[in-house]
C-alpha cells in the first residue's frame, strides 16, 4: 500500500489547487481551505 504522492502544487490567488496521483487516477483537488486526505 502506497501513501498518496503530492504531483503537484499550485498556489493561486486564496485557492490552493492540489493534484495527488494515487496510482490509479490522478485526483485534483481546489479548496480554498485545508484539505485532508485519508487513503484506504
């Protein structure tokens, strides 16, 4: 079981774009607060 891997990290006016490849399928994620993601 692989821990989720950050792809990428973009900062963008008060929004926070995260992409995190699972190793399926990429997930994009924008919030504009914290964001927490729990694997299985």
């Amino acid at each position: 079981m692989k821990p989720f891997k950050l792809a990428s990290w973009d900062k963008k006016g008060s929004y926070t774009h995260i992409k995190i490849d699972s190793g399926a399928e990429p997930l994009l994620i924008g919030e504009g607060y914290c964001t927490i993601i729990a694997g299985p």
